[in-house]
C-alpha cells in the first residue's frame, strides 16, 4: 500500500475547506452590503405613524 | 343567535404540591369577544390561563375547546387529551428558542395552527410592528422589549390568519412592551374579537383592560366574578384570512434549528469519538481469536451506544424559556411521544458502528471473522437509533422534574444496558458463525428481537405512564 | 485599490497557489524512497499530505495568535476592532485547524496502521485546539452579543492560545511516534530532501497568501456586520420611541 489514495482524499479535505470558507466569505460580505445599504434607507413603522 | 363558546372550563381543580391554586372554577370564553382575567398576584391568573391551554395536569375537571366547530377535551382530570389544532398562546415568559430567527417563529406558529404560507401578509405584519430589520435575526439577539413583541405576534398572528373562529390566550402581553407596541396590541385584540375569534387576556395593566368587553377577577379561594363592559377602542384592520394546510411543523423545527446550532450532533459525535479512539487503544491488546469476539462485539456497539443515551439537545431547546411549554399546548397529546422521537441521534449511528467496526477489526479479523458483519452491521444501526427513542422518552421523564437539573438522569439511562448486551451478543454470534434466522434463544435473530421488544416497552412505559 | 479589496486579490491569488501546489504535491513534488537513512516508511506516497498538512498547522497556529491578539485587546481597550479580529482569529482557526485533524489521522493510518494516538501529546492538543475555536464560532452565533458574553469567550479565547506552545513544543517534550518538528529540525533524521523542504515552504509561502486574503475579508465581513448591527440598534430605538 502506497497510501496515494489516502493523500488524495486528504488533500480533497483541506482544498474544500478552504474553498468552502472562501466562498461562504464572499457570500456573507456581498449580502451585508446589500443589507447594509436596505437599511440605510429604511424607516420603521410605529403605531403613530398609522 | 347567541354566540358560541369557544373555550370551557367545568369543575376545575389544580393543585401546585400540597397547594389547591384552583378550586372549583367555571370558566367560558364566546366567539367575538376580549375577556380580561385580572386578580392580585398568586391568585391564580396564570395557572387559570394554563390550565386552559391544557399545561397542567388537573385533579377535578375538565377543558373543552370548540375547534372548528367540534367539541374537543383539551384536557380532563381522567388524563384524556383530545387531538387540536394550533391556537394562540402567549406565556409570561416568551416559550421561544433563541435559536429561532423571527420570521421563522411567527410562520412556524402559524404553519402549527394549520395555517397555508402567507409570506406577504407576515412580512407585512413583521414591518408594522418595526420588526422588519429584524426578520431574519436571530431571537437571541434582540432585546427584552423586541422578543415580547415577537411573543406577541406568535399568538395573535395564526388567530388573525385563521378563517375559523379560533381562541387566543394572553398572560400578561403588555408586560415588557414599549407604549407604540402596546397601542398595537390593543387594536389587534379588538380587531381579533370583530373577526369571531375569543381572546383571554391576564393582566395587571388598566390600559390593556379597556381593549375588553369583559372582565373576569379571580380572587384568593378561586371565586370568579365577571362583569361586562363596553371598549371603544379603534381596531386595527386584520389581513385576509390564510388558507387550511397541514404541517408536521415540530420535525421542521428541530431540524432547523439542528441545521443553525448543530449541538445535538457535537454532543453525541464528540463523547462517541472518545468513546471509539478508547475502544480502538483497548482492542488492541485482544487477540483476534473467536473466544474473544463478545468484547470485540461490545466495543464496536459502544460508541454508537454513547451516541444514543447522551442527553438529546431537543431537552435543552424545550426547556429554553419555557419552549417546550408552548409546543407542549400546541400539540397536545402527542406532545410527548413526538418529542421523544425528535430527540434522537439520526445522523450518527450508521456511521459510527461501521467506523468502529473499520477501526477495531483490523485486516487478519476481518479474514477470520464470518463476512455477514459486514452485511448485517446495518441492522444494529437501526436498533442503537430505537434505542435512542427510549433514551429520549427517559431523558424527557426526568425534565419534567421541577428541579431537573439537580438529578442524575444518566442513572436512569443504565436500564439500557440490557438491550446493549443483547445487541452484543447478536453481533457476537455473527462474527461467529454468521446470521441465522432460526428464532430460538442465543441466536442472532432472537437476540435481536428481544433487544427491540425492550426498548419499545421501555419507550411505551416512558411516554404513556407519565401523560395518564 | 485599498488595503480592505486586496483581501479578494489575495484570497483568490492564494486558492490559485494551492490548487497549483495540490497538484504539485500530489504528482510531481518529490516523494519518498520507501526507505531511507531514517528508517522504512509503511506509505511513502501518503507523505505528499504533508505539502499541506503542515502549512495548514502553521497557519492554524497563525490563526490562533490572532484570536489571541483580539482577546487580549478586548480585554485591555474594549474595542470593537478587537472583538473583529476575535472573530476571525476563531473562524480561520476552525477552518484549519479541521484541515489538519482530518488530514493527519487519515496520514496516520496509513502510515502507522491507526489513526490516532492517545500518548501523542501534539494530536490531542491540537484536537482541543479545535474543538475551542469550534466552541467559540458556535457559542457567538447563539448569544446575543453582550459585553458579558464576549467577556467569558475572549477568556476561553486566550485559554486557547496557552494551548499553542504546549501543542508546539509537545513532540519535544513528550516521547511520541509524531514527526518532529519539521525544518526547525535536521531534515537528515527524517529522510527529508532539500527539495521537499523547498517544496513546503513554497507551500507555505502560497497558504500564507491565501491566509492573509481571508483575513482581511473576514474582518471585512465583521466590520460590516457590526456596521449592520449599529445600524439595526438604531431602527430598534426609531421603532420604540
């Protein structure tokens, strides 16, 4: 047994990790700033105002 | 035509310990109208109010509740508990998990009254009550004020939805609510009673009070005195009515927020990790000899075993500000045998039996060993996941406990042991000398039997003995 | 381009160098002689982990004296960028420090014929080094954000980092079947070439990129959050006044 399959399902862990956390990084900041920007032009509605 | 009673209570009779909280009580709440239930403290305003939402087990008695448009036993002293449909209820602590993201809770009470989807008119209602920022955030996030809110609505909104007349039960709503949210609220419950509906409201507030047309004052010995009055209040204008669906709402819970938090399975997969790295150290020092397969056998079903008699996370989630109080009134009899199955280690035993078994039993027992393990490792799987049902039913029996914290429920998890050891002396015989289904005494097949026959009378004896 | 966009440059630069270095090491990077001056290795192929194996506990050490850092300083100066740097420090120290738990174990049974060691010091540690960082990304998302709770968790935050020298200086200390510390020590013992030290600090070199780009753009995301948090408080008290 070489174990080169052992190596290759490892390295298939570790990339996906860090691809994973990449893209759920870029997903996470493109949404806030979507949301960061509804709720600078957003008003709450409170009983008053009805 | 007078109007109908929505909600009944005849005889009713509550002990807390050695004390009568109520004794006696005749209660109705009609379709179309805002009963205010005040009292002084420890008159028994919220136990009234609870007992009616079926919370508490009674000792004379009984609740009907009129759900569209039969008559149905909420509760009774007998311990009978009909089968209803999800109403309003809103604690004096919140009954939610902080876990749960606003709009998730508001539609899942909804989904759990039998309500269809209605995101627009939710979304719309959120905004209103300045929750709008706030839809998908997690409860846990907000503050007190903003999580009464959200309380609130998870009461009156799947009454408002509903096209039947349904009943809404409030304990002290006003309590921690800004001034803007309470002139809400008072224009809801005033709408809720022109649209047919019944609400039941505690409360020490005098502004709440003008928003009913009756009051009903408890005193200290449980002497109701009723007394009707007029509200001008202005209501506010409801949303139209959501179509009827059905949904299985609590499974839908639990995963959701095992998805989000995922501490049932860290809690289970860490102890079994340990569990399995311990087995495989001990195993080897056993020489792969048949004489020493019933060990191998037990440290392979070990770990699966921690995974399924650990403390189930769904325990932690019902006894969040009082959560489980809320589903319990929800769900109703089946409360307790659904929660037992919600609480059990789905995801990891499979995998965990078949990584011991790769672990502990290396290459020359696998030569040695009969190749049936391999084929049949499933059904032990299966077993370890009924196992955990039973667990779950027992961990449940030790929550209701007042103080359940302070016991050592594990202890009563030991009586699992027996069908453990069936299981390993099934998996033993295999190793041996393969699967037979000859079903006489010591063979697998009847090892397994037995194994299962316990675990479902010990689940049976945990769920029915403690409801009746 | 400012400091804050070069965290996309580099992130993307750096996925770019480890899948350039995944292939490398799995094709054409040198191996090892099934047995050399050291000793016999049981799978000499299996020691291409290694090309990312170690950088990936390099930078999960690197990610854990930045959430050491942003403990310290919410402690000393309360400050919000502190508490941005807790959470990223925690985040990257889960997402590598998972690399390396899974990736050394599977290293290990092919090499050792088992996939932990109870007496390896350096394992078990590095398993609770883990398990920490995973507690604290759980515990944030579920408490509301107080100043008592990020109090309590930059406590275990730097209850983590005191775990790191003993994680690092466990193969010196304790007797254990875990290589020694690679490069610091003579590669002669170990059979290892110049090339494959080359090769790993190649490796190296690229994931430090690729931890710096995430970096940047995970404090980016909490800065942002933080911002929509504000933001949020504020229609909160709009809503009630």
């Amino acid at each position: 047994m070489s174990g080169i399959t052992e190596a290759y399902i490892a390295y298939a862990i570790m990339l996906g990790l860090v691809i994973w956390f990449s893209r759920d990084l870029l997903t996470s900041i493109s949404t806030l700033e979507t949301e960061l920007e509804f709720l600078s032009d957003e008003q709450p509605k409170t009983a008053e105002e009805e | 035509m007078s109007a109908r009673t929505l909600l009944s209570a005849r005889g009713l009779v509550v002990d807390r310990g050695a004390r009568k909280v109520l004794r006696d009580v005749d209660f109705s709440l009609s379709e179309g109208e805002v009963v205010g239930l005040l009292g002084v403290n420890g008159s028994g305003k919220s136990t009234l109010l609870e007992s009616l939402a079926g919370l508490h087990p009674m000792t004379g008695g009984s609740v009907q509740r009129n759900d569209r448009g039969f008559e149905t036993t909420v509760r009774d002293s007998e311990g009978q508990r009909g089968d209803i449909s999800g109403f309003g209820l809103c604690l004096q602590t919140e009954g939610m998990s902080g876990d749960e993201t606003v709009l998730e809770r508001i539609r899942g009470a909804c989904r759990v009254a039998g309500l269809a989807d209605n995101s627009e008119a939710l979304n719309e209602i959120i905004s209103e009550w300045g929750l709008g920022h706030r839809a998908d955030d997690r409860i846990c996030k907000l503050s007190g004020g903003l999580r009464r809110r959200v309380a609130v609505l998870s009461a009156i909104v799947p009454v408002a939805l509903n096209s039947e007349p349904s009943v809404v039960l409030l304990d002290e709503p006003s309590e921690g609510l800004d001034q803007s949210s309470r002139g809400q609220l008072l224009g809801w419950l005033r709408a809720l009673a022109m649209r047919g509906h019944g609400v039941l409201v505690a409360t020490h507030d005098p502004e709440v009070i003008t928003a009913c047309d009756r009051t009903v004052t408890i005193s200290e010995t449980s002497e109701l005195t009723s007394k009707v009055q007029e509200s001008n209040l202005e209501h506010t204008n409801l949303p139209d009515p959501s179509a009827s669906e059905y949904h299985r709402e609590l499974v839908a819970w639990t995963w959701r927020l095992e998805r989000r938090n995922p501490i049932d399975t860290i809690g289970r997969g860490v102890p079994a990790l340990v569990a399995l790295l311990l087995a495989f150290t001990l195993s080897t020092d056993i020489a792969r000899s048949s004489e020493n397969y019933d060990l191998l056998a037990a440290l392979i079903l070990t770990p699966a075993f921690i995974t399924a008699i650990v403390t189930p996370a769904i325990i932690k989630r019902l006894a969040e500000e009082r959560a489980g109080d809320w589903w319990r009134a929800m769900t109703g009899a089946s409360s307790r045998g659904w929660f037992s199955i919600m609480g059990v280690s789905l995801i990891l035993p499979l995998p965990i039996i078949y990584i011991s078994w790769f672990v502990i039993a290396d290459d020359t027992a696998l030569e040695a060993m009969n190749s049936d393990v391999m084929l049949w490792l499933w059904l032990f799987a299966f077993l370890i996941i009924d196992l955990s049902v039973a667990a779950s039913a027992l961990h449940l029996m030790v929550s209701d406990l007042t103080r359940a914290g302070a016991v050592a429920g594990i202890l009563l998890q030991l009586v699992l042991i027996w069908p453990f050891l069936q299981m390993t002396s099934a998996l033993t015989s295999i190793m041996s000398n393969g699967m037979s289904f000859e079903l006489a005494l010591g063979e697998p097949i009847a090892d397994i039997a037995i194994a299962w026959l316990t675990v479902v009378l010990l689940w049976a004896m945990a769920v029915i003995i403690p409801e009746d | 381009m400012n400091f804050r966009d070069s965290g996309y440059a580099l992130t993307y630069l750096g996925l770019a160098g480890i899948v350039f270095v995944a292939i490398l090491g799995l094709e054409y990077a040198p191996g090892l002689k099934p047995c050399t001056g050291g000793g016999c290795w049981g799978a000499p192929e299996a020691y291409r982990i290694l090309y990312l194996h170690v950088p990936f506990a390099w930078c999960s050490f690197l990610s854990f004296s930045i959430l050491f850092y942003g403990s310290l300083m919410w402690y000393l100066k309360r400050s919000e960028d502190a508490w941005v740097y807790f959470q990223s420090g925690s985040d990257l120290g889960v997402i590598f420090g998972l690399g390396v738990i899974t990736s050394g174990p599977i290293w290990a049974s092919a090499e050792w014929g088992r996939p932990w060691d109870w007496g390896d010091m350096r394992l078990n540690s590095f398993a609770l080094l883990t398990a920490v960082a995973l507690f604290l990304v759980y515990s944030r998302q579920s408490q509301p954000d107080t100043q008592q709770n990020r109090d309590t968790l930059s406590a275990v935050g730097l209850f983590g980092f005191a775990l790191v020298p003993i994680t690092a200086g466990a193969t010196t200390w304790w007797d254990t079947t875990h290589p020694e510390v690679l490069i610091v020590e003579s590669g002669e013992t170990l059979g290892m070439s110049p090339e494959v030290r080359s090769f790993l600090l190649i490796s190296f070199g690229l994931m430090c990129i690729l931890f710096t780009g995430l970096l940047i753009l995970s404090n980016k995301r909490y800065r942002l959050a933080a911002e929509v948090s504000s933001r949020k408080n504020e229609l909160d008290q709009e809503a009630i006044s």
